[in-house]
C-alpha cells in the first residue's frame, strides 16, 4: 500500500513537505515575561522594584527603581526574540 501511494505521488509530481514550525507569534510577548519570572531574581527585584514605588515607604523617586527593572527585563526578551527568529531560519 505505501509503495502505491509513493507511486502516485511520483506520477502526479506531488512532494510532501515536512515543515516544522517553533515560533510562537502571537503567545511570545506573553510567554516570555512569565518565562522571565522563573527566575527568583527577577521576582526579588519587581518587588523591591513595587516597595520602592510606594512614596510613603521609599526616599527615592519610583521612576529610579521601576526602569532599571524594566529595562533588564526589555533586553532580555529582545535577546529571546532574537534567539529565536536565527533559530527559525536555521530550521528553514
């Protein structure tokens, strides 16, 4: 039987085309901070980064505690990105 089917396949010039895909398009932005957040670091610093947003509490402005933590987490998730698409084009 399957030498039939590859037979036919053959007579009507039919390749099959065995792609794999791993991007994740539409779930990474989301998958990516929660992947970020494995991290116990990462959850250390956005709560230091939450107490120091308090004006009560903290002594120095929120905006010098939030964007440090921001901006490790931004590159981070650029680097995933770009991780991921060389490996995308690696597989094609």
């Amino acid at each position: 039987m399957l030498n039939f089917q590859k037979m036919l396949l053959r007579q009507l010039n039919i390749t099959c085309k065995n792609i794999i895909k791993h991007t994740q398009s539409i779930t990474f932005l989301p998958l990516s901070i929660l992947y970020q957040f494995n991290n116990y670091f990462n959850i250390f610093f956005l709560l230091t980064a939450v107490i120091l947003a308090i004006p009560a509490i903290s002594p120095i402005d929120p905006f010098s505690s939030i964007f440090p933590f921001l901006f490790v987490i931004m590159i981070s998730i650029v680097r995933e990105f770009i991780e991921d698409n060389v490996s995308n084009v690696k597989n094609i």
